[in-house]
C-alpha cells in the first residue's frame, strides 16, 4: 500500500520536504503492537496492532469512549500500558520525542498564564532554541507563518484564554506546525471549528501531507473521511479494520466499528451502499 | 547629609533591594503555580536545616546555613513525595503535614541545643535586622572608591548580592523549560523537559532567596516579596517576561519606598520613633498589589467569564 503521491505543492507553504519514505524498508512512522491499557477493572484499548503508512493522512474513527484519545496518548507514551510496543520510525518512542508533535483532544493549560497567542506557539520551537536561543527574527517569521495558517494571526496579541474554544484548537494546533514534526497526531481537531477554518486546516494538513510528513487525526464527521484522508483505522475497544479509505472503509466495518448506534440510513447517506445483514456474505467494498 | 546617607541608609537600602527582588523573582513562578504559600512553607521547612548547620559550624553564617536550608527542601520534597505517593493524599495535604512537622522538628532542635549565644529569636526571624546594617567606615560617596572602607562593608551585602545574583541567573538560564512547564505540563513533558526536576529547582532556588533574605531582612519580607510584587505584576501585563520586569521593579519600589517611609515617615507626622523598615516594605508592597487590583490594565481577564 503505496502513500498517496499528491502533486506538488507551491514552495510558500513553509514546509521543507523530507525526502520520499520508502515504504518497503523504511521503518514506518508509528506501529503499535499487542497495546492494552485499562484505567481501571475494563480494558479502554484491547489488543490494538497499528502499523501506519509513512507519508499518509490517516483518520481513526469509532465513537465515544471507543479508546481513540487514549490510543494516541498511550501511543505518546503519556497514559502507562499494561502491555504493548511502540515504535516511533522504528525506535522507542523516548528517542523519537522530537519528531512527533502532538494536538490534545482539550489542552489542558492554565488559561489564566500571562502568554499571549504568539507566546504559546513560539513554545513549539523549544526543541530547536534550546535553552537560551534566541528568538530570531526568522523565528517569529515562522510563529507568525504558523498562525497565519491556521487563520489566527489576528489574534498574535491576545492572552490565550481570552479566546473561544475553536480559536484555542487553532493556537495548539500553530505550535503542533511549530515544532516542524514529521509525525503528527491529533485528537479532533476539527472539533468545534467552523466550516471554513476546517478548510484551511485541512488544507495545511493535505499540505504537510504532501511534503512527506504522516498525519494521524482522530475524526468523528464519517461525511469526510473520504475526502481528507487517505486511510482509515476504525477501533471499538479493538480494532475493527485499517487501512486505504478505498478498499477498508467499508459499510461491513462501520458496522462492526458502530454496532447499533449508526443506523443503516446513515451508512447508506455516505455511498457506502446497504449494510449486510449478519448472516449475509460479505459485499466486495464499495468505493465512496 | 550625603556622609550620612551613605553611612546609615544606603547599605540597607542596597540589602533591602537585593532581598526582595530576590524573592520576587522566583515568586513569579510560585504564584503561577499557585505555590504562592511556598514561601512561607519554605521559611518553616528549612528552620531544622539553619539549625542544624549552626550545630555543626558553631557559627551563624550564611552559606553552611543556606546549604542546610537546601538540604532541608529537598529532605521536605522527598517526603512530601513519599507521602502521596505511599499514603495516597492530596499534594496540600502531604506538603502541610510536611511543613508543619519539620518546623515543629526545628524548634525542638533550637530549644534542645545551646543557641542562646545567637539572636536566632523571634523578633529577629520576623523582622530581621535591616536597620543595623550601617557601613560605619564611609564618610561620603568617595568611600565607594575606598579599599579600606569597602572593606568594612556589612558581610550581608555580598552575601546578599551574591544570593540575588545566582536567583537571577539561575531563572535565566531555566526560563523557558519552567515557563513552558508552568503554563502545559503534558507539552512540556512531550519536549523532554525534566519537569519534576525543574519544579524542585525551582523550591530550591526559591529556599535561596528565602534564606539569604530571611537572614538580613526578616521573613516579613520573604513572605510579601514572593506573593505581592508578581502577583501585582500580573495585573499589569499578559506577557510573562513583561511581568518578571515589573515584578522587580515593585520589589525595588516597595523596599526603596518602605525604607524612606520607615526611617523618615514618623518624623513627619511628628513621632519621634521609627518603625520597623522590615514591615513598612511588606505594607509598601501591600498598597502596590492594591492599586494594580484597582488600575491594572490586564486584570480585566478576572471578571471576564471564563473559557472552560
Ligand atoms: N482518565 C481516565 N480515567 C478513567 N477512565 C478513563 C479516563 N480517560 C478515558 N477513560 C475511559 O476510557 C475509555 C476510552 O476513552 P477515550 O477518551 O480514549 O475515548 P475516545 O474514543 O477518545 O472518545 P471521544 O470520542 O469521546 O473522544 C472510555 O470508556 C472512558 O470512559
Ligand atoms: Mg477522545
């Protein structure tokens, strides 16, 4: 399963381009195995294997509660395992933290911090300023550029909690493009955004994409899994499926991922076709 | 009345700065974290510690005692550690039952041994002794080029200087790890900042300050200069590097203006006493908190409604 090879893109997106992953050898940028992790008594996630693409734009989808925030976070090695590996572009996850940036589902910050906008995602180039470099004038050219791109450059002054909560994703999401990471995982990001921001973000995602760099988001609008992304990972508890959106989002696997819960009006509202009854073999998958 | 100046006021006055810019400092961060009663919890931990020390030197001086003060903090973070994690308690409660029992630990140690021969009383621990740190040997502005009349600078003045410097340099150098860890943890963890670590330099660097003030000026001060001058900053901007400049600047203003009021303020309404400079500092910076309450520009944000 090839990455999707999308045109190239104009050079004043900001991105440099890491060169082509070659998917046969390279190690992929995230591969989970045999992970389970309970809070308490009942597994969260249960035996989850994930493997993905380099160079993919990847939605995980299921529904609430089905383990999908704390997937990434154990994946983050942020939440403990009680078993399971992580590799992260083949190594542990500790060497790795530099090329994973990371956008919570909700940021837990203290809202009341005197940092301003520009402040928060200036944070996102601590990795490469260190200790005591400064900021340069290209750097804040690059804070400047990173909220531009996801349309809060207006906003640059504004004390951070003195936002909405659309406009507080956007700003974590600038320091995630801050940190120029090669592996990005975000917990809805378009959650609460409005039509035309999610535009732009998906563009800048599309656009990292493009550039060689893997995009893992968790997704809940099943309308636009086929038009973001490129592969799909459906988990329940388990994992249901994954894969290429074409060939694994499927009617079958959004049952099984659903259960009762999406109704088969609404799998048949995405093109999918008709669900299959239990006992019926399963249908070829249908291309949306 | 220059010669005077020198000789009586401006070694304290000095002192006095040092100190509660010191203690303003990493009181930035304390109030942040809302540890703001750090400072009062760190002049209980390390009293077992400055006892300890002169037990084993036999002298009051500064720096065994503020390596007893350090040792203290960290003997108080580990059990405080300990506790939540073996007992399972809120923070709060492990730090209070933490404090409580090492400055309880302290006293014992003071009444047990033979401190009589030092001042390490009461009065002295609250108010310190600012005012009787003259330079005797100046005779003007020139003795500031004078080797023999340096030389017969109070000791608490490099001392002090020298505490105020390393704070100082310390918070430099770990600004942007404690600024990152303050405002976001879990980020802060995601860019390989030690942030446990980080948190307990940061009591340690605050306990520095605490003791190097404790010993010139009082806890009075230590307590105001952790909590009033940022907290007042605060009130003035949203951007955490404006706020450490104004929180220092307060700290000046609040020990300048404490001093001068002390010493002269009485005389001017006709008493012929002075008061404590110790608590006209704390008042001072007090009175600056109430006005930034009153007129800063950024404290808007505390009567807006809040973002979830
Ligand atoms: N901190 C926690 N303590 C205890 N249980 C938790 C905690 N966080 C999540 N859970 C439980 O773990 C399960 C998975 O939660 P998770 O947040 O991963 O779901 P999700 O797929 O991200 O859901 P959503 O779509 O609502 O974001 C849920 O049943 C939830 O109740
Ligand atoms: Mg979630």
């Amino acid at each position: 399963m090839a990455a999707r090879q999308a045109p190239t893109l104009a050079a004043s997106d900001g991105i440099t381009r890491s060169a082509a992953p070659d998917a046969e050898t390279a190690p992929g940028p995230l591969a989970i195995r045999g992970m389970t992790i309970a809070y308490g008594e009942k597994p969260a996630v249960f035996s989850v294997d994930m493997s993905i693409t380099p160079g993919s734009m990847t939605a995980i989808i299921g529904p609430n509660g089905a383990g999908k925030s704390t997937l990434l976070k154990a994946a983050l090695g942020i939440v403990p395992a009680l078993s399971g590996t992580v590799t992260v572009f083949g190594r542990p996850i500790g060497e790795m933290g530099r090329r994973i940036a990371y956008v919570p589902q909700r940021a837990s910050v203290d809202w009341d911090f005197p940092a301003r906008v520009q402040d928060v995602v200036a944070m996102g180039l601590y990795r490469e300023l260190g200790l005591l470099g400064w900021m340069r004038p290209r750097d804040r050219e690059r804070v400047r550029d990173c909220l531009e791109r996801v349309h809060m450059a207006a906003f640059a002054g504004r004390q951070i909690g003195q936002l909405s909560g659309g406009q507080q994703q956007r700003v974590f999401l600038a320091r995630a493009l801050a940190q120029d990471a090669d592996l990005y995982l975000l917990d809805e990001p378009f959650a609460g955004v409005d039509a035309a921001t999610e535009a732009a973000i998906i563009g800048v995602l599309t656009a990292l994409r493009d550039a060689g760099r893997t995009i893992v988001c968790v997704h809940h609008d099943l309308s636009t899994v086929s038009a973001y992304f490129d592969h799909v990972f459906m988990i329940n508890v388990s994992r249901i499926a994954e894969g290429p959106v074409a060939t694994t989002f499927t009617a079958a696997n959004l049952q099984a991922t659903y259960g009762g819960r999406l109704l088969a009006a609404q799998i048949r509202d995405l093109g999918l076709g008709d669900v299959p009854r239990p006992d019926a073999p399963c249908p070829a998958p249908l291309r949306s | 009345m220059s010669a005077e100046f020198v000789q009586l006021s401006l070694v304290p006055l000095l002192i006095g700065t040092l100190a509660a810019m010191a203690c303003a400092v990493p009181g930035n961060f304390l109030v942040l974290r809302r540890q703001a009663l750090m400072g009062d919890a760190i002049s209980h931990v390390v009293l077992p510690g400055i006892v300890a020390a002169f037990l084993i030197t036999g002298r009051v001086s500064t720096w065994p005692m503020m390596l007893g003060a350090a040792g203290a903090a960290v003997v108080a973070v580990v059990i405080i550690e300990l506790i939540r994690r073996i007992g399972r308690v809120e923070p709060g409660a492990a730090m209070g039952v933490t404090f409580t029992a090492m400055f309880a630990g302290g006293v014992l140690l003071l009444e047990q041994s033979d401190t009589s021969a030092v001042h390490l009383d009461v009065e002295h621990a609250l108010y310190g002794n600012l005012e009787s740190l003259v330079w005797l040997a100046a005779d003007g502005w020139a003795s500031l080029g004078d080797r023999a009349a340096l030389a017969d600078l109070p000791p608490e003045l490099l001392r002090m200087g020298m505490a105020a410097a390393l704070v100082l340099a310390l918070t430099a150098l770990f600004w942007r790890p404690l600024k990152i860890a303050t405002f976001d943890e879990g980020f802060a963890r995601s860019q390989g900042i030690p942030v446990r670590l980080l948190g307990f330099g940061l009591v340690v660097v605050a306990a520095i300050a605490a003791v190097a003030a404790f010993d010139a000026v009082g806890s009075i001060i230590v307590i105001a200069m952790f909590i009033c001058p940022p907290a007042a900053a605060r009130l003035m901007t949203n951007s955490l590097e404006r706020q450490l400049g104004w929180s220092m600047v307060f700290a000046a203003l609040a020990a300048i203006l404490g001093y001068v009021l002390a010493g002269y303020g009485p005389g001017w309404i006709g008493s012929p006493h002075a008061v404590s400079a110790s608590g006209m500092i704390a008042t001072i910076s007090g009175l600056i908190l109430a006005l930034a309450c009153l007129f800063g520009p950024a404290r808007s944000r505390l009567s807006a409604p809040s973002e979830p």
